[in-house]
C-alpha cells in the first residue's frame, strides 16, 4: 500500500486545489500515522478505510476527528496499544505533565 | 479556516505558559509517543509522507495571485504588467530562469496553455504539471482543436467567446488569470483562493462558487 | 528536428485523460530523476540540450516512455561516460535590438533544421501578428549545440485558419513564442 494509492482512494479528504489541508499540525500527525503504519504492514489499509467510515457516520465533526477515533480502534483491536496506556498519556498531555514536544 | 479544537496559534506569543493541547492533539501526540516508544513507527516516515503533500503548494502560489488581482485592481495592472515581480510581492519566490505571462481571461476571450514541443509549465506559481498536461493528447490537440478538449473537461464555451490558446516556449511560461465568478462579491483573498483550481489557471476550466454548483 | 515530440496537431491520440486526485509522483525514483536535473540543469548543460537530447530517443521508446522516463533518458545521455565540464555563465542579456514590433505582420520562415529548434511544425510558414516584444533569450537552435546568440522572442499569434483551415474556429487563435530567426516580413 503506497501513501498514492492510500490518498487516492479516499473520498472526502479535505482538500483545497487538489492539496490535502491540516488544519493543525496534529492532523497532519493523525494522518502521517495512518499512512506510514499501514505501509509498514501494521494493519490493512482496507480495515483503515472500513472504521473511518463508519466512524465519519457515526457522529457530526471535523473528518480528522473521524480518522483519529478510526486509527485508534485499529490500534487497539489490532493489540498494538491497550486503551489504559491511551487514555493515560493522552490524560499527561491534556494535563501539561508530558511535554507535546518530543 | 477553523480551528475548533482549540486554538494553538498564540501558543508561543506570550512566553512562558503553554496552553494545554485540546482533546484531539493529546490524542494525536499520545498515539505518536507510544506508538514511537515501541519501535512501531518511525518518526522520519510521518514527516516525509506529510512533507510529500504540504509542501508541493504549488496552485495555491497561483491561486493567492489570483485572488490578489480579483480583489486590488492596482495589484492586477501589476500583475498583467511584470507577473514574477507581483508574484515575488506576495512574498514567493519567482526564479530569474524563466519569465511569466499572465493572460487575462474576459468576457469573449478565454485564454489555454500548452507547451506543443515538450511540457513547459509555469511551475513555479503552479506547481509540477499533471500528466494529462505532458500527454500527447492535450499536445497534439489543445492547438488544433481546443474547443473538443475543453469539452472532455467539462467546459463548453459559448460559440462567440474567442480561444487564444498559448504554445509556451522555452524561456516565457503563461499563467490564465480567470474571470472572477459572479456571487463571490465581498469575499477574502483567503475565500477566493480556494475556489482557484490549477485548471482554473491554465484554462480548462473556471472557478465555481460551491453553492452554486447544485443549481446545475 | 522534424521529431516525434513536435505534437501540435497530429492526429490520433485519442481523448485527454485526466487522473483523479493525482500524486506529485508516482513512484519514488520519479521524485528522485527530478532531483537529479534539478542539480544537475544549468550546471553541466542547458536545458536547450536537455530538450534535444529527449528529442532524439528514438520516436517508438519517445512515445511509449512516461514523463519521467524520458527525463531519465536525457541525463543519462548527458551525464554518462562524459567529461562533466562545467559550463561557463550565460553572462548578463545584450542590448539587442528588436527587428519587429507589436502589430507587425510576419511570416514564418519553412525551416526544417536536423538539430533542435523551437519552431514548431505547424506554424512554418504561416502568416501572423506579433504580439508582444520579450527577451532577448538564447536562440535554442544553437544553444541546444553549445552556441550562445541573444536573440528578441516574439509572441506570434495566428489566426486558427490560418493554421488549420476551414474547419478551425473563426475567431479563435493560436499565440506562439518565436525567436527572430524564424520570422520575416510579411509584404
């Protein structure tokens, strides 16, 4: 699975004159991600694909909300990460007792 | 543009005090980390796939032209006048290697590049061109049948507008500045770009007003 | 050269086709042939050479080959099992004065040269209005061989009849950039 052909295959992709458009650098990580695990096998692009769109049907908000709550169930369903350690670290940063910066 | 997770754009404006990131980008960072930690990911892999895709801004060089001439009518006799040091105005970058051309677009005249010869293109307020661009099609056909190509793309022109098609050379490359469309009256140059496509700006096709386009 | 890259006009391509949501490159060693002239143009040859050097693929690999292909193609024709000489500076644009104005009528010259040229195919010898004044830029002709001449560059433009015929659009039109040499007077 190559990024192009990750990239090309979705619909609804925020997209201004053809570029993808982060509206924050986070979302730009949250899709870097996706992409760059997928290529190295960590899980299906198709099984990516499947969860983010049902996660954009499952709720009304921005598409990069969508495709962190996706690519964080794959992680999970896949055992790569467990939701304790998530929810966790995700808490030390919202908390500012981790720096964002690393 | 939105930022309704928190706005970060001040974060390091008055020093000391970082703002905590919102929900989502803790999310994001706490994913990255872990996933980092355990020799899952590597970091260089996400910079590059974002880098592959922020960074070829092309259009949007164009498009900001574009909408700068739409909305300060000084800007556009500049622009029409000498484009590189209009572009360079913008703060971009224009090379000293080629010059630039741009062709208005008016009512009864609509403007189209091609380069015949090889595949010359205004890259730098465009970007790299699309492979239809370099294609034997669009350079064998943009000269001699220009109004059957504009329709494969979907524009048919009324049979009075004149085409002037441009076969670029070597050392001059020729951007379309298009008509600005109807209903877009009061909009930022941020609004009007955004409705600028590479299309739009080497004439196969003309900006749209979004709510438009369900009229159709 | 009477190549198979001079396109404008020739028949039977077929329709234009556009790929959805297109990637900058697709493949890596696009990016990395782009790379490689990027560093390279300008430095060890101009791109006058660079576009002959394409030019002479043979017309059968010309038309099969990609974009990139062909770029690849070129740089292994200037790159390998040469001398590498650097080239000496273009140096600063002559004062040249310009034979033509705008509003001035001329005919193309019918020139067929075997090596590079920018005169396209399809307006040899046709009737038109200059345009615009700009340059002066290389003439490609020579510079594609290692020759410097300051030439002025006309935008041409022809009236689509004038090139195609009958069939062409009424009031549509065909602008061309043309160096000096390849224009004379039209009486």
């Amino acid at each position: 699975m190559s990024v192009e052909r990750a990239v090309a295959d979705l619909e609804g992709l925020p997209r201004k004159n053809g570029e993808l458009v982060f509206n924050a650098p986070w979302e730009g990580h949250a899709f870097g991600m996706a992409v760059a695990l997928s290529e190295r096998g960590a899980f299906a692009w198709d099984d990516f694909r499947e969860r983010l769109g049902d996660e954009i049907g499952r709720a009304d908000r921005e598409y990069y909300a969508s495709w962190l709550a996706a690519f964080e169930r794959v992680l999970l369903e896949r055992g790569l990460l467990s939701q304790a350690e998530v929810t966790a670290r995700a808490d030390e940063y919202r908390t500012l007792r981790r720096d964002p910066v690393f | 543009m939105s930022h309704s997770h928190g706005d970060h754009e001040h974060h390091h404006a008055g020093g000391h005090q970082p703002e905590a990131p919102g929900d989502l980008e803790a999310r994001a960072l706490a994913l990255q980390s872990l996933l980092v930690e355990k020799g899952i990911l590597e970091p260089a892999d996400v910079d590059r796939i974002i880098a592959a895709y922020e960074h070829d801004i092309g259009p949007m060089i164009g498009a900001h032209v574009v909408a700068r001439a739409w909305n300060d009518t000084e800007y556009r006799r500049r622009l029409l006048a000498d484009a590189p040091a209009a572009v360079r105005e913008l703060g971009y970058q224009y090379p000293s290697s080629t010059h630039l051309v741009v062709l208005e677009n008016r009512p009864g005249v609509h403007n189209l590049v091609v380069c015949t010869l090889c595949s010359c293109y205004p890259w730098a307020v465009l970007g790299l061109p699309p492979t239809w661009y370099k294609s034997a099609p669009y350079r064998s056909r943009a000269v001699s049948e220009p109004r059957a190509v504009l329709k494969e793309f979907g524009l048919e022109l009324p049979e009075d507008t004149v085409v002037n098609v441009w076969d670029s050379s070597s050392d001059l490359r020729y951007m379309v500045l298009p008509e600005r469309p109807a209903g877009t009256e009061g909009w930022s140059d941020e609004e009007l770009a955004a409705i600028v496509s590479r299309d739009c700006m080497i004439g196969v096709a003309l900006p749209r007003v979004p709510g438009a386009v369900a009229a159709r | 050269m009477n190549g198979i890259h001079d396109m404008g006009g020739m028949h039977g391509f077929g329709a234009v086709v556009v790929e959805k949501d297109e990637p900058v490159f697709h493949a890596r060693w696009e990016g990395v042939v782009r790379a490689l002239m990027n560093r390279t143009a300008g430095r060890y040859y101009h791109l006058d050479e660079f576009r002959h050097a394409i030019e002479r693929m043979p017309p059968a690999e010309y038309i099969e080959a990609g974009y990139y292909e062909r770029w690849l193609y070129a740089l292994e024709e200037l790159l390998v099992d040469t001398s590498l000489a650097q080239r000496g500076e273009d140096g600063p644009r002559p004062a040249v004065h310009a034979r033509f104005a705008p509003g001035d009528r001329v005919r193309t010259r019918n020139l067929n040269p075997k090596g590079h040229t920018r005169l396209p195919r399809y307006v040899r010898g046709k009737r038109g209005v200059v345009r615009t004044v700009s340059g002066p830029f290389l003439l490609p002709d020579k510079n594609a061989h290692g020759v410097r001449e300051w030439q002025p560059c006309y935008a041409v433009e022809f009236s689509a009849r004038e090139l195609w015929g009958e069939g062409a659009g009424e009031r549509d039109r065909v602008c061309v950039d043309l160096w000096e040499a390849y224009l004379e007077e039209d009486e």
